[in-house]
C-alpha cells in the first residue's frame, strides 16, 4: 500500500485537483491521500494557509475579518464550482471557515491555530467529495478524530507516540482515505498545528502507522536534483539516495522537505518518493535505508550561509582534561546550540549560526573564554557559508578531498575550513559567503564531470 501526500501547488485550482486525483485512481495502491491546503497558482498568487493567517490576525487585532473571510470563502468557492461538487459542499466550507472566524479568541495561539488548519481540512472535504462525485469509493477522515495526537505547542506541535498506534486502522478501509495535512488533535482536543509546511510530516506518520510500502510525496519537480537547479543550468537529476545522504544535503539547504518529516519513515525503513503532479510519468526521486548500486562518490553539493566560527587556541589544549566540557558549558549557558566543532591539537573552532549570536552575546562568550579557560586567543569570524558535498560513495573513494580542495583552490577560493563527520557522508567547506556560489559550481563542475554552467 502507498501513502501519497500532495502538496499546495498541487491543489491550488481545480484543474489540478483533477490530476491529483487521475493520479491516486491511476493506481489502486494509492489508498491514503495526504493534502496539503492550496498553494500558489502563480508567482505572486497568496497560499490559502497565508490568507488564513491573515485573517486570524484580523480577527485578533480589529476583531473583524469580513473581507479576509470573504476572500477565502471565495478561492474554495472557485475551486468547488469549478469541480462541479454540490452546493451544499460550498455552504459547508463557508460555514466552517464563518464558525471558525467566531471562535473563542481568549487564547491566540488556539485561536490562530484553528483557523490555519481550515486550509487543509476544507481541502480534503473538497477533494473527497470530488472523488464521490465522480463515483468512487471515498471518505474524508479528520485528523483529530483519527487519533493523530500532538502535544499543545501551538503552531509548532510534535507527534506523541501514541498516535502511531491510533492511525493504524486508517489502512482498514478499502476505499480511498483522504486525510488533510498539518494539524492533529492536543490531548484536550484543540485543533494544532505542525511547523509551516508540515503536511510533509503528517504523510510521513501517517505511512509509519500503516507500515506503507512507499510514502510518495507529490510536489511541483520532475526529482530532487544533484545541485541548486536556481544556480547550475539543467543539473543532474537524482533517482536515488538514503535518508542519511538526504537529510545532509537538507541541513545545507536543500529545501524539498520539512527537516522533521523523514524521521517517522526513516525510523520504519519506508523509502519515499518525491514525484512530480504535473509530469506523474517521470520516475522522480527515491529515499531508501540504503543504496546497492553506488557508481559515484558524491550525489550532490549545497550550499548554506548565515554561520560564523568561534576560533579558540591554547598551548597544550590536547592535555587538558574537561576543556572542550567547559567551552560548551558557556554555550549552554547562553542557550546556544552548535553545529560543527573541528579541531586541532591545540586550537578548535566552533561553527554556529550566525543569528544566534548578537554582538552582546559575543562579547560575554569571548570574555568568560579568555577568563575561564585562560586562552591564548579567541576570536569570532562572521559571515562564512557552508558548502556540503554528500555521497555514500565517498567512504570508499580515495582522493575526494584532494579533488575538491584543487577545484576550489582553481577557482581562487579561499577555504576557511574543512570538515568531514566519521560517517564519511560528507565533507563540508567553511567559505566567505559572497564566495559560495562559485564554489558551488567549481565542486559540480569537478565531480559531475561537466561545465555545468551558471545561471
Ligand atoms: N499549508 C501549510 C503551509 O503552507 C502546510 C503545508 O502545506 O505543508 O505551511
């Protein structure tokens, strides 16, 4: 069985309702159905969940949002002619997003969180009703009701561990189930909602409940390319990666998921694949556990600026017991966490994202440093860029480093550090970060063997 997610551009006009739903027919496998709430027609087109947010806002700060809920009432009114559903399909999401709008305001977090969470639903109400409307066998199933149990960390909520147990029998059904994204129930029963984009990780825990054979993950791309297709003309395409390989490559910017969404699929070893709504024929991108067939060392490159480095030297530092304890301990204490920590025998640095630290913050860090730890200098170097190479390959191919640190030398950059984690997954590059593009393209050019050339 296949759990398939459809994401906003899928589903932001009728015409594409239609192919979602030509493609979920198209396969009697695809029998749970996770959307997301419609997206973007055009560039400078305003996601449902968007509108929705604004009027939650309005209704919180002027305590009237007549024009904002009309305009919602609108686009799914749009949508559901246009599908050719009943009336009464239209009344009803208008009702749900009036009765939604009313709602108690005594507490914004709920307040905001029901009423994001109407893009979805309505959407799902939308397409099973489409679904009926054309003769198939379909049903709309709430979140909530189904068990999906989140705690109450409004807008930001996680999955409890029970909800897996209570989304099980979704795959009881022999029709198709079609199950709104982004929220679930609290524990009291309020409506909450996952972080922005967290339809992803609705599909994820609702494949992990059922032990899906594949989560498919429907989104606007033919695959997940090897590098940033905004930067490098018509880059190489990737058909397969791990997880381990895909969650490095999203740490460094690679934007296709939400970072939380594959640790419920990853935990039960179901592979995911990303595929593309407007071209379903395309045989997209695969996540699997593990890669038999692995020809190249690196399957892609990205880039991530934003990180500065904490650069700490002391005579005899390697004999020092507790040092590196303690370094961490003052950013503990100033609630920072890190990301890297390369190191030599007397000198380590410690590279961490830029906004989390403010020159105040600096200033307390550097001085408990030189108090503390009796350095013999610390220093903080801001504004590099992260450029991440990544392959399961690599472990097993000599000269990786060596090719990568030439290409970039050629190309006149300057490394401010090099990193590889003991999995061998990946090596990262610190760089200046006006300098990462370039060293984006001067790595692609060297391990994908082409003059890929810049946009
Ligand atoms: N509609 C929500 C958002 O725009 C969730 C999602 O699409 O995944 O963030």
């Amino acid at each position: 069985m296949k759990v398939a997610k459809f994401g906003g551009t899928s589903l932001a006009s009728a015409n594409q309702i239609k192919k979602v739903c030509s493609i979920v027919t198209s396969d009697p496998e695809r029998r749970i159905v996770i959307v997301s709430a419609p997206g973007k027609r055009f560039k400078d087109d305003v996601k449902v969940t968007d509108m929705l947010i604004a009027c939650a806002n309005a209704g919180l700060e002027k305590g009237n949002a007549d024009s904002e809920l009309q305009a919602l009432v609108d686009r799914f009114a749009e949508i559901a002619s246009e599908l050719n559903v009943s009336d009464r399909v239209i009344e009803e999401i208008a009702d749900d997003l009036r009765a939604r709008v009313d709602s108690d305001k005594s507490d914004k977090g709920k307040y905001m969180d029901c009423l994001k969470a109407a893009g979805e639903d309505n959407c799902a109400k939308l397409v099973a009703a489409y679904l009926q409307s054309t003769g198939v066998d379909a049903r709309y199933v709430n979140p909530g009701e189904a068990g999906l149990l989140l705690n109450d960390e409004y807008g930001n909520a996680q999955v409890l561990p029970k909800a897996y147990d209570n989304l099980k029998s979704l795959s009881d059904y022999s029709g198709i189930t079609i199950f709104p994204g982004f929220f679930g129930h609290s524990l009291k029963g309020d409506v909450v909602t996952l972080p922005r984009g967290g339809s992803d990780i609705s599909g994820s825990i609702v494949a992990a409940a059922v032990n899906a054979d594949l989560y498919e993950n429907f989104t606007d791309v033919d695959n997940i390319y090897s590098v940033n297709p905004n930067l490098i003309n018509s880059p190489k395409p990737i058909r397969e990666l791990t997880y381990r390989e895909m969650r490095e490559l999203s740490y460094a910017g690679f934007s296709v998921f939400h970072e939380e969404a594959l640790v419920p699929v990853y935990n039960r070893g179901i592979p995911v694949c990303v595929k593309n709504t407007n071209n379903p024929s395309a045989p997209g991108t695969t996540i699997v556990p593990e890669r038999s067939y692995i020809k190249e060392p690196v399957v892609g490159i990205a880039s991530h600026d934003g990180f500065c480095f904490i650069y700490i030297s002391k005579y005899l530092m390697n004999r020092e017991v507790g040092f590196g304890r303690r370094v961490l301990q003052i950013l503990e204490d100033e609630h920072i966490s890190f990301d890297h920590m390369p190191s030599g025998i007397d000198n380590m640095s410690i590279i961490i994202k830029q906004n989390f630290l403010d020159e105040q913050m600096e200033k307390r860090i550097v001085e408990r440093i030189k108090k503390e730890l009796a350095v013999d200098d610390v220093s903080v170097v801001r504004n590099l860029a992260l450029v991440v190479i990544v392959g399961e390959g690599m472990r097993n191919t000599r000269g990786i480093t060596a090719r990568a640190s030439t290409s970039l030398a050629k190309a006149g950059i300057n490394l401010e550090m090099i990193s590889q984690g003991p999995s061998e997954v990946s090596m990262i590059f610190g760089v200046r970060a006006g300098e990462s593009d370039k060293a984006v393209c001067a790595l692609y050019n060297e391990f994908f063997n082409s003059q890929g050339t810049r946009i």
